[in-house]
C-alpha cells in the first residue's frame, strides 16, 4: 500500500532539525527500498526548510503510522503536524525514474484538498512530462477521494497550481496548497 506522509515543521524548527539531520538520513536509510518520493519543503527563498515529504511503499496503515510517528523529527518535536494518507502512485515510478534528474528547474509539491467522495477509479494523471510524482489521497481504507498530491517541476509556482486549479477537476478542491520542494536523501 502507498502513503503519502507530510510533516509539517514547527516555526524555528531550523536549528533542531540540522541537528537531527544525520538521525534523520538513518531513519530514511532503513526504508530505502519502499520510498517512492521523498524531500524537504523550503521557504520562498529556498534558505529554511518548512516541512518533509515522503511517500512509502508499506504493508499497512499500522506500519505507516510507525514509520510517519517514529521518525526522529518527529520524535524530537521538529514537526507541528503530520498529514498521513493512503495515496495511490499513478505514475508507477519513483521520483528517482523521474527523466528530469534531480535538478534543474523549480520543484513543488501541490496538494489538493477537497471534499470527501467515493474514490471510485483514480483519474489519469495529467499528460505533463514534469510530473515527478502525482496521484490521490484517500482514506485508510482506500474508499474515500480526500484529495490529490504532486510533485512536479514547474516555472513558477502559479503554474504549479494550474496542475490542480485548472481542468475538468478544478471544482473537486476546497484548497490548493503550493510549496516549494527540493528532492531529498542524502547530498552525492
């Protein structure tokens, strides 16, 4: 099952979170094989982290929670609240398969946020050659359409929004949340 787990950070959070950051790593390091995405939330200038993303391959939504709630950020109180939700990866590849690399233009991360609905069949993503990873949020038990999650790269971030805010699903959204996103893991 995927997850998609986002953490919010807690204002000046910073310094703790630098100190964390080598526990962190290790924490990821054991989870290597079933991280689909994963990566910081900045600031508008790119200079403080504002939150981590990452979405998971696990057997179940126990062992999502653990691996949402055990992480040492977390632990330690770097993070104010964690979003933790069944997510389903429409693109079927990592964000390491990304075509794009790991640089190179602006990346966000744009979540979705709409009214509660059967989730029926998940709608295609959109036909984008900068999605790095998009798919629905739902419910634990997969039954419910709570919103969508993507990580993309884009010129700016209205256009970043325009994934989600325009089309013939735009009216599904009560709130778009656009963030500036960076891929995670350890620097090569």
């Amino acid at each position: 099952m995927e997850f998609f787990c986002y953490h919010r950070d807690r204002p000046d959070s910073n310094a703790l979170r630098d100190e964390l950051v080598e526990r962190h790593w290790s924490y990821m390091d054991q989870y290597a094989k079933e991280l689909i995405a994963r990566g910081p939330t900045l600031t508008d200038d790119g200079e403080a982290a504002t939150g981590s993303v990452h979405v998971v391959d696990l057997p179940d939504a126990a062992a999502a929670r653990a691996f949402a709630f055990d992480e040492p950020n977390y632990q330690a109180g770097v993070y104010r609240d964690v979003l933790l939700r069944r997510w389903h990866n429409l693109l079927g590849r990592t964000m390491w398969d990304f075509p794009g690399g790991r640089s190179g233009g602006n990346r966000y991360l744009v979540l979705g946020l709409g009214t509660p609905q059967p989730a029926g069949s998940p709608a295609a993503a959109p036909d984008l050659d900068d999605l790095i990873a998009y798919g629905p949020l739902l419910s634990d038990d997969g039954a419910t359409w709570l919103g969508t999650a993507a990580l993309l790269r884009a010129p700016s971030p209205e256009a970043a929004r325009a994934v989600l805010a325009e089309g013939d699903d735009a009216d599904r959204y009560a709130d778009i949340e656009v963030h500036n996103w960076q891929f995670g893991g350890r620097p090569s």
